[in-house]
C-alpha cells in the first residue's frame, strides 16, 4: 500500500501543468533545435566558403570574442591547430603581432562589443584582414572588417520586447549556432588544407 502512494506522489510530482515533466523538456529540446536549425539554414554558404579561404591562406590566424562567445571561438582555435594553421587566442602569451598577410578573426553578435571595435581597429591599422562573425550586418563591427559572416540570430542587442525571437536567453542561439557553424568549417578547412585525420590527431595535446 506504501509502494503504491510513494508512485502517485511521485507521478504527480513528474506532472506540471498537465504535461509530464519529460515531455515539456523534449518540447524545449525541439525548440532549440528548431531555432538553431532555421538560423543555420539562413546561412550564407558563400559567406562561409569565402571565410575558410581566408583563414586557409593566413600566414597568421589571431582569433577573439568576448563572453561565451570566446568559448567557441578558443574551441575554434584549438581545431584550426589541429588542422596545422597557425593560429593564436588574443590574451595568449604567445600571441604574435599582426601585419599584411595575417587574419584577425572576430566574433562579436551584437556587432558594437566594445574590445572587439578596438582590436579590430588595432588590426586594420597593422595592415591584417579582419574577419567578423556577428548577427548585425549594420553594426559598426560590420564597419571594420573585410569580410563578414552573417549569422542571423537573437542576441543581447534584440533579445527582450518586440524583438526576442528566441525561448532561450540573450545571446544563446547564436553561440549555439557558432559551435555548429564552426564544426562545419572545421570541415571545409579540412578539405581545404589537406589535412588527414591521422595528423589532426597527432596535433592533439597529451598534457591532459
């Protein structure tokens, strides 16, 4: 009899709103998916095979973004090592300086990140190209750099009134679209450069 009243309690527990509690998170995992997939499918393809050229012909690759932004483009970073690029995270003691031949490649989705404005001038005045990736094709990031990636997503410049378009927070889908974007470059650059699995693997630290 016990048994039985600690499996109501517990089912009415799992019960919120009518829904079981199981269901309402794999509505809110379709959810995303589903806004990460319609920012994607929005994509320019032209856009993005022009940004692997460039960062496949880079003598040197610097790359930043602020926030969780900068968790995927270091993550971006740690690949284009392991495809052999010379790349570097702004911050790094072993950051080089830029100059003509050299890529700086920003990600700033609200388009006016403050750091990100001054390193991109800082770039532009040493004689780099600057590539941006950012949701506002307007904003004064866009202003500074060569070439833009367009993704066009919510972010803390659109994410509350009229404009919120997203059931995640400020700027999640278009991080969550970043790590997706990157992967598929990651792969482009692979065919690219040239580059085999066995070699990217071997790139791979052993200092964890």
């Amino acid at each position: 009899m016990n048994e039985i009243k600690l499996f109501v309690e517990k089912s009415q527990d799992d019960l919120e709103d009518g829904f079981a509690v199981g269901d309402r998170n794999e509505n809110l995992f379709k959810t995303a998916l589903d806004e990460l997939g319609a920012v994607l499918a929005r994509l320019d393809d032209r856009q993005i095979d022009a940004g692997c050229k460039l960062l496949a012909e880079a003598r040197q690759i610097v790359v930043y973004g602020c926030g969780r932004e900068a968790l995927q483009v270091k993550g971006f970073a740690m690949r284009l090592y392991h495809l052999g690029l010379p790349v570097s995270v702004v911050g790094d003691m072993n950051t080089p300086p830029l100059g003509p031949g050299d890529l700086f490649l920003a990600s700033s989705g609200p388009g006016e990140t403050s750091t990100v404005l001054t390193l991109m001038r800082v770039a532009r005045d040493a004689g780099a190209t600057n590539l941006l990736l950012s949701a506002q094709a307007d904003g004064s990031a866009a202003k500074l750099a060569d070439a833009t990636l367009l993704i066009p997503a919510q972010t803390m410049a659109n994410d509350q009134g009229p404009q919120k378009t997203s059931v995640l927070p400020m700027g999640s889908v278009f991080e969550g679209a970043l790590f997706l974007l990157f992967e598929v470059m990651v792969l482009k650059l692979k065919s690219l450069t040239g580059a085999s699995p066995e070699a990217m693997r071997a790139r791979h630290t052993n200092m964890e």
